[in-house]
C-alpha cells in the first residue's frame, strides 16, 4: 500500500491571519499620514436675521424679521469665503456641510449701504463642531446720528438721533419730544409712548422730514438710554432772540427769557397766548389756559413782569417762534390768588 502524505494546510492557515493583520496596521499608519481613510466631518451653521428696533442686539417681540440679507461665512483668520447664505422671509439662514472650524459671519455690505448697520452677531466668531449645528442671531438696525448732522442731512432717511430730552411727551402739541444734542436741538413728532422725563438721555427712531426749511423727525419710536442725573438748562435769551429763533440757531431748543411784561392776552380754544418783552421787542407765549390754574394764578394782567422757560416752536408758516411752556412751572414769579 502506498502512503500518501497529507496537504500541509496549518502553515497557510496561521500566515493568511498575520498577512490581514500587517495590512491593516500598514493601512492605519498611512491613514494617520494623511493617505487612505480620509473622512472629513462637517457641521451645520443657522440662524436669524431681524431688524433691531430696541438697538439692543437682542431680538424683542416686535422687532420685525429681516429677509434678503446674504451672509458671507468666512473662515476665522483667513479673507476666504467658504459659503455663502441668504435669510428668507422669516429672517432663517442655514447653510450646510462646513468644514468644522471657526467662521465669521459677514452681512453683505451692498444691503447695508449707508442706512443699515450691525449692531450684534451672536456667537462671533461661530464654531462648528460635530453634532448640532450652530445658532447665530444677526441683528440690523438703522445708523444713529447726531442732531447737528440730522438738522443738515436730507428728508427721508430712516435713523436714529441721541440726545437730552427736553421734555415728556405729553407736555407739547403733536406727542412732540425735542432733543438736545451740543448746542444744537431737534423736534421729533407722532412719538409712540415713552415715559421720559426732561433730562433723561434718550433714543429716537424716526423718519427725516423737512418743513418749512427744518428737519424734523416723524413718527419717533423712542428708548430711555440714561435717566435724567439733572434737568436740562436753558438758554438765556431776550425776547426779540427768541422770537427769531436766535435766528434759527435755538429752533426747537430750551430757552429762558427773564423780567418779561405782559403787554396783551387773550384766549383762544383753550389756549392762553400773551405777547411779552423785556424791552428787546415783542414774543408770544402759547400755553394750555389750565397752566394758570395749577399755579393758582387767576388772570394774567398786562404790565405784569415775570420769569419763563419753554421750547421755541415756529409760529404756523411764517418767519417768527413763539415760546411754549413745557409745564405750569415754567410760569415763574407769578403772584399766586390768596
């Protein structure tokens, strides 16, 4: 009988093992070298972009979305734009598979223009990670100026002025609230409700309009920044300055005129107005006719020399001011009935 050996398989058994396991620990050092298994992971960047009435870089309830703004997402030290996103009619901005990294958000500056302006990007710069994406809030919101700036810039401009308020505004015609700013003060109508006090360091939104060659800011939305530390100071002026405004330069500003004589009264609709000098020329007064009243004064007589204050508004259409009284107070040195 011949004797046939059998296949000698054990070896190639134990070899195939230590073969796979050589190739797999080669593979993985070339993967650490940057050759085989590259997986690049990406995240998710989204977020919202409003309209920041308040200028406070947070959103609040009635602050509107902001649709069509493009976002540049730029990553953090570098001038590449990796992406690009555009915020729909409810504001959202999404933009996906970034690279992970660290990126600043960037509204685009043809949107803004001169009239708009970043007042917060939250986060920033905004990391993407793995997991979750990253929220941003965007807030835009209109240029704040100075008054002197506004007083010589053009009519329909939405923005903001800073400045003292003068005084609350339920004290003049028209919700007015007039605004000091240096030497220089403006008048803001139609102002939503605001509970300010003269002296208060405030912030007004509103539209430029002209009349009669003054701007004025239309349909104020207004914000106390500061509360008043003291009350505003008037200027000191004569009559006859104060009844041109000192030509134009005190327009809408607080004033004082001392040791004025009542030379006529007369009422009108509820309104007392009374021509005064201090022996410069003649000025109007016009105030509410309950002013006298809360002072306890019964009638106004001419010849009657008194003290007062108030903001200088322009009398209808014509060249000359007139000198309104912010509250009963303003009447000052007046002797009281008994």
């Amino acid at each position: 009988m011949r004797y046939f050996p059998t296949p000698r398989f054990v070896p190639v058994l134990v070899l195939v093992p230590v073969l796979l396991v050589l190739a797999a620990l080669t593979a993985c050092s070339e993967a650490g070298e940057g050759h085989l298994f590259e997986v690049e992971s990406t995240g998710v960047v989204s977020g919202d972009a409003f309209l920041d009435l308040g200028r406070t870089g947070t959103r609040a309830p009635g602050d509107p979305s902001l649709a069509g703004l493009q976002l540049a997402l730029v990553m953090f030290g570098s001038r590449d734009t990796v992406t690009l996103a555009l915020s729909d009619t409810a504001g959202f901005f999404g933009a996906q598979d970034l690279p992970l990294g660290s990126y600043q958000v960037v509204p685009d500056p043809g949107f803004l223009g001169d009239s708009l302006e970043v007042t917060r990007i939250s986060p920033s710069p905004a990391e993407v990670r793995r997991g979750p994406g990253t929220e941003v809030s965007v807030g835009i919101s209109f240029p704040v100026r100075e008054v002197e700036e506004i007083l010589e810039g053009p009519s329909g401009v939405r923005l903001y002025a800073r400045g003292i308020a003068l005084n609350s505004r339920e004290s003049l015609p028209g919700s007015a609230v007039h605004i000091r700013s240096g030497d220089r003060a403006l008048r803001a109508v139609d102002m939503a409700p605001l509970e300010i006090q003269p002296g208060d360091s405030i912030l007004i939104l509103g539209r430029t309009r002209r009349v009669a060659g003054r701007v004025i800011l239309e349909e104020g939305l207004g914000r106390r920044l500061r509360q008043a530390v003291a009350a505003p100071t008037p200027w000191e002026v004569t009559t006859l300055e104060a009844a041109s405004a000192s030509e134009g330069t005190l327009a809408a500003d607080f004033v004082m005129v001392n040791g004025v004589e009542i030379l006529d009264v007369r009422t009108s609709f509820g309104e007392t107005v009374v021509t005064v000098s201090d022996g410069s020329g003649p000025l109007v007064l016009r105030f509410p006719t309950g002013y006298l009243a809360q002072i306890r004064v019964e009638a106004l007589e001419p010849g009657t020399v008194f003290d007062v204050q108030g903001i200088l508004l322009r009398a209808g259409a014509g060249a000359s001011w007139e000198l309104r009284p912010r509250v009963p107070t303003d009447l000052m040195g007046l002797e009281p009935a008994p």
